[in-house]
C-alpha cells in the first residue's frame, strides 16, 4: 500500500460522520468481528473510556496530557479530526506517522475484505476500520495505557468493546436525538452503555433525571459510581461516598473538598473545561487506585500544559480571533459564557457559523442572537451534511427577527468578508462545526491570519 492507497481504502467505506447512522446502522458484532480477525488488540490494553454530550474530547486530551506528564505512553484516540485524518490515533501527543498508518491499514485490510466476502454481517465502517486501526497501533507502540473517546453514544458505538480501567460519563445534552432518543434520560441511556460489570465509573452528570438513569445503571452492572462537583471530587450517596461540599468553586489554589482537590491552573478557556478538568482528575484518581502512580505535581503540570485545538482557541489579536467547534446547545452556552468572562472586547461582535443538518441549528443559532452582532452564514465543502446557508438565514430570522447576517457560498468567503469588517477592537468567533474549524484552521492560524 501507498499512503494513497491506504486512505482511499478507508474512505471507501461507509462513513457515517458524512451520512448520519440511523439506529439499526450501530451494532457491535462487525467490530466484534474485525477485532478477532486482528488478535484482540483491545484486549492488550489498558483503557480508559470516555463518552458525554460535550467535552469528552477536551476530557480525555487532560487524562492523556496528565498521563504523560507522569512518564507514561499514552495513546489518545478521539475524533473527528480538524485538519488531518492522522489526529485521531496519537501516542505521546503525536498522531501516527503516515508510514505508520500504511502499515497498520495493511493489517487492518486483508481481515476488513475477508469480511466483506462472508455472508451475514454488514462490512466494517469508516469508523469501525478506524477504531481498530487505533487499538492496533496503541498495541504496536507499546502503549503503557490509552485514552479512548466514544464517537457517538456509547451503547453501540463502535470503541464499547473495550473493558476499561475506568469508565467516564462527562455530561449529559440533546445532541445527536435521531439516533439516542429525544429526551435527556433517553440519551443518558445510550451513554450509560459504556458501564461494565464493576468497572469503577466517574460521572459528571448533573441533572437528576439523566443523573438517575446512570445511577441505575452503575447498580445493575455492580460498577462503583463518583459522581463530579464542581470544585472537587466526591463519590455518590449511592455508592456511600462523602456528600460534596455545599458550595463548591474553583481554584488554582489547594483546597479540602470532598477529595481534597481542586482543579489546578488549566491551559483551556472557560468554566465548562473546568468541570471537565474536575471530571479528569477524578478519572485519574480511579487510576490510582488501580495501582498507577499519579503525582500531584503531574496533575499540575498535564493540566496546564493540555492542548486542544479549536476549543474556545485564541488565534488572533486586534481583531480577537476565535476558534471553536460548539455544535450543540450545551456547547455553544458554554462558549457564550465563555467568552462573555474570559475574552472581553470593546468593539462588534461576529460569528462565521456553519452547521450540520442534524443538530439543533435554531436553538443554537438563538442562543448565539444573545451574544453576537453579526452572523456570516456559510457552510463547509468537507461534509454533505452541511446546512446551506440560505436556510440558515431563514432559521436565525424566525429566531431572532432583525438579528444582522450576511450568507456566503463558502466557508473561506464567510471568513475573509467577517475579517475585512472587523475592526482592531472587535471579535470574530469560527464555530458551529468540528468540519467548519478544520477546513478554516489553516487560514485563521496561518502567517496571513
């Protein structure tokens, strides 16, 4: 194989990141499959195992980051990936090399087409192919432990085949509803899917119905349950931990929660990346627990050094430039708050914003109307799910009547016309989309950006 050949190989696959899954489209027993054919890769590893509505990615980026401050081979598997396919599958904070992916991909192959000639179950995704080929390298790489982030879901995702050291729940959202359930209880089914049978769970989970189906789910699995304050980790009621304290905060500074830690400096923006971090470190506490060698001075350090690109990113200066990914409700809140808090600017607000056709486009173009002053309205070439920008116009009218727009028939348009009108003390602000981020990455962090 060629590198060419490999990634045609790959994307000849279905993808369902291009076409949306519908629920029979998600079961385990093709990656099952794939798996036994390549040795059980997943079973050689030492995992962890992250799902969640929003920050699951920024999420397992700290663990890994921790991890590695601690002397440890990490490797990270995460997707979708902004600008090269070769994100995904990293080890050390390094994704693997091509030479690499060609000589995974032509082990991963000969067993994806003798399924493809059996009878019975569907050929292996885009996704399944891709997961495999993560196990595989961290294996090959001699990984000391991994960091696996769920695509989508948890239940039938594709990664929950793995059994954890640690099994972690993020939060909870309405994000992907055709193929998870329309309410938050239903969604937190999908994802309390990745509980195994008395494999230690970490939740940051808030809201008491989702909240209740995950306890419920940790009971029936026998899966000791912590459950995530704000400012520190303590264990649930229901697994007879410590309450939490009664009005938690956040901190650089040492404190006595719960667990008697607080979330360390933090190199991501925003009170949401906090409670991520909090999230993380309760993981990480897990992992001690099993034996693994954690110090604090590590935790310090793989939290202020953690890189995660497009996440409430600072590009640019005079203009303030703005990297972001939110494309759900909870994720463009959070990004709202954030930059109401942290990037304050005396001058217009813009947003170049695309979308995909399946998320809650309206609700998240309302909750943008609160907050920015002028929408340039576009979509990527990366992705046919894209909404077209006409209709999104129509959208943000119905929602926030008399709210300023302009369209474009590209995302390169959308950002150089949001750029010339933007004056030294204003902001431009990229998001709505992973897709979107990654195909205008290059021209917001690149010397003419």
């Amino acid at each position: 194989m060629t590198y060419d050949d490999a990634l045609n190989f790959w994307y000849g696959r279905i993808n369902y990141e291009v076409r949306s899954a519908g629920p029979l489209d998600l079961k385990l027993e093709r990656m099952r499959a794939l798996l036994r054919r390549l040795g059980d890769p997943h079973e050689r590893l030492r995992l962890v195992h992250v799902t969640g509505t929003k920050g699951k990615g920024s999420t397992c980026a700290m663990i890994a980051s921790v991890l590695r401050a601690t002397g440890y081979r990490v490797g990270l598997f995460t997707s979708p990936h902004l600008e090269h396919v070769e994100e995904r599958v990293q080890v050390d904070g390094v994704p693997i090399s091509r030479a690499e992916l060609v000589a995974r991909m032509e082990d991963v192959a000969p067993a994806v087409r003798a399924m493809e000639t059996e009878a019975g179950l569907p050929p292996p995704t885009f996704f399944e192919i891709g997961t495999a080929l993560g196990f595989l390298h961290f294996v090959r790489r001699r990984c000391d432990v991994a960091v696996i982030e769920v695509g989508l879901g948890g239940r039938f995702d594709s990664t929950n085949v793995c059994r954890p050291l640690v099994s972690v729940i993020t939060n909870i959202g309405p994000d992907h509803t055709a193929q998870l359930g329309t309410t938050l209880e239903a969604i937190a089914y999908q994802k309390a899917g990745i509980i195994k049978p008395r494999v230690p769970v970490v939740s940051g989970v808030t809201q008491p119905g989702p909240r209740a189906v995950i306890r419920a789910a940790a009971a029936e699995s026998n899966a000791p349950l912590w459950e995530v304050g704000y400012g520190a980790n303590q264990t649930t009621p229901a697994s007879g931990g410590r309450k939490p304290p009664e009005e938690p905060s956040y901190g650089p500074e040492p404190s006595g929660g719960a667990e008697g830690v607080r979330v360390p400096k933090l190199n991501l923006l925003g009170a949401h990346q906090r409670q991520n971090a909090a999230v993380a470190i309760a993981a990480l506490d897990r992992l001690r627990d099993t034996g693994m060698p954690i110090p604090d001075a590590a935790v310090a350090r793989g939290l202020a050094e953690v890189k995660w690109p497009a996440r409430i990113e600072v590009v640019g200066a005079r203009p303030v430039v703005v990297l972001d990914t939110a494309h759900n409700v909870p994720s463009a809140e959070a990004l709202v708050g954030t930059l109401r808090e942290s990037v304050p600017v005396r001058g217009a607000k813009r947003v170049v914003f695309a979308v995909s056709s399946d998320k809650q486009y309206a609700d998240i173009l309302g909750v943008l109307a609160g907050y920015f002053d002028h929408f340039h309205l576009t979509k990527y070439g990366t992705n046919p799910r894209s909404v077209p920008p006409e209709r999104l116009a129509e959208t943000l009218a119905a929602v926030a009547p008399g709210a300023a727009f302009t369209t474009h028939a590209t995302s390169a348009d959308a950002w150089h016309a949001a750029r010339a009108a933007a004056g030294p003390d204003d902001l431009v602000c990229v998001t709505g989309s992973v897709f979107l981020a990654g195909e205008l990455r290059g021209a917001l962090t690149g010397p003419e950006g």
